[in-house]
C-alpha cells in the first residue's frame, strides 16, 4: 500500500470498479458529493462501475433510495444487493414456513417467494433481513436466538454487515444477529460480501456493462469494512481501496491516525492487496 492516493491517481490501472454504497457513497441520509464525482469520472474515461452492497433491499428499490439521498445514476452502470443473492436462498423455501426477522418496512424482500410465515415453533428457517429497529442491541435477542438455536433452525441473513453508519451514528445490522447466532452453535447462511454469490453476480453485471471480460488485475474493489469488503476483495483476488472515515473511523482514532502501519494493522488479517486508503472516496 502507497499512501493515500485518490481514485484519479489509481484510475489508468483498472477498468472496472466494485464499489460498496453505505459508507463510500452516503451515510445513509445524504450522499458525499466528491465519491459521487470520482465515480462518475471514472465512468466517462470509459471506465465500468457495479454497486455492490449488503443491503437486504433487492437492488430495484435501492435504486430509488440512492436517488432519495443524492446518488445520481450517471455514477453507476449497475447494482446487485445482498437482498437479490438472499432471495436466491430462500427459494427452495417455496411453500413452507419461515419465520421473519427484520423492519416491516423490508418485508418486501419475500416478495413473490411465496413464503409461509409463521411462528418459530413451527417455521423450518430463520429469515433475517436486519434488526426489529435501528435503535436495537444484538443482545437484546440472545433469549429468542436461545430458543430459535434450541429448535435446530437455521438463520438466513439478508445483511452480513455488522454495522452500517447512518447519519452521524452506527446502528446494527444483520450480521450482528448472525455473530450472535453462531456464538450460540446456531447454523447460519449468508450470500452477501463477503460470499461468492454475490460477487459472481457483480462480475456477471460488470462484464455485461463493459462488453467484455476484464481480467482480475484490472478490477478494482472499494468499501468501508475489513470484515466484508476487505475480505470479500481478497477472497475473489481484486485489489482493494480502503475508505476509513466510516465504521472503522473510531479505531483508527477518526481522521487523525490513518498511518500506513495504523491501517496496514487493521487489514493484515484479510490479506487483501490492498492500492490506497482515504477518509472518503475522491477523485
């Protein structure tokens, strides 16, 4: 890694991009206007960028949601969420009971699935999207993940991220649930980053966008989180641009401490390659 180089400095070397949304584009209520340019810059030097995020909402509705908080879509040539590789999971659920987890307002994501929901006593799947409320602690399930992990039910979460920002705060998400979850010897499935699923289906819309396959070495990963687009990123063999303004801001003392060592440290365990960091994503 060689310093905090900007996305005009690493574009020559890449002709497609993976860019994760919450934390990179917006913090969940407004968009941050230079990540948005560097974007669409890339995008008219001929570049191909595919939104990549764990966000439990199929990828047709977020749409709209980024164009409510400022992401034009001039920035991106494609999106695939968390929430489409999960509705691929819950397929086979077709005609049986589950039992839902989640906000009302993302109930939407079992549309057409033809789920039967029901009670846990008598469901055959935990079904996750995030938690009841963005006010909500992990812990405040540990009874019914108990009792949920007691009937031998698997848990299939919809957002593997742990933390997402929202505003000037972080809440908990799904992959909170799901850590606790495992903590307790329940079984859990996820299809998010940092999982193949989901990047087979990016790379798919990527290739598709550009008319053509790019190789490996040429594709360029940029998130916010070491536990899911770092690792995703080392995992699938991309090259990694680290934001660390976002969930990981608090370890790496804010904005101050972003020392090569400081962040080198924090990603090490992934073992992703990883180009440059920022505070925020810039041209």
């Amino acid at each position: 890694m060689s310093g905090s180089k900007g996305l005009g400095q690493l574009a020559p070397g890449y002709d497609m991009i993976l860019s994760d949304v919450w934390g990179v584009l917006h913090n969940g209520v407004r968009a941050w206007p230079e990540a948005v340019a560097a974007l669409q810059t890339f995008r008219q030097g001929g570049g191909t960028v595919v939104l990549i995020t764990n966000s439990p909402r199929p990828s047709g509705p977020l749409v709209h949601l980024l164009d409510d908080v400022g992401v034009p879509r001039d920035c991106y040539d494609a999106i695939v969420s968390s929430g489409d590789a999960t509705r691929a999971m819950l397929r086979p659920y077709a005609g049986r009971p589950v039992h839902a987890v989640g906000p009302d307002d993302e109930l939407y994501l079992f549309d057409g699935l033809d789920l039967i929901f029901t009670d846990a006593e008598r469901a055959e799947a935990i079904a996750v999207t995030d938690l009841d409320t963005m006010d909500d602690t992990p812990d405040m399930y540990r009874e019914r993940a108990q009792h949920w992990r007691a009937l031998g039910l698997p848990m299939i979460v919809a957002n593997p991220d742990r933390v997402v920002e929202h505003g000037d705060r972080m809440v908990y998400c799904g992959g909170a649930l799901a850590d606790l979850y495992t903590e307790l010897g329940g079984e859990v499935r996820m299809a998010g980053k940092p999982y193949a699923p989901i990047y087979t289906e990016a790379l798919r819309l990527a290739e598709a966008a550009h008319g053509t396959a790019v190789p490996r070495s040429r594709i360029l990963a940029i998130g916010d989180s070491v536990r899911t687009d770092a690792a995703g990123a080392a995992t699938e063999g991309l090259d990694f641009l680290f934001i660390t303004g976002s969930i990981h801001a608090e370890e790496l003392h804010g904005f101050g401490d972003r020392t090569e060592a400081a962040v080198a440290a924090l990603l090490a365990p992934t073992g992703v390659q990883a180009v440059s960091h920022l505070s925020r994503l810039r041209w």
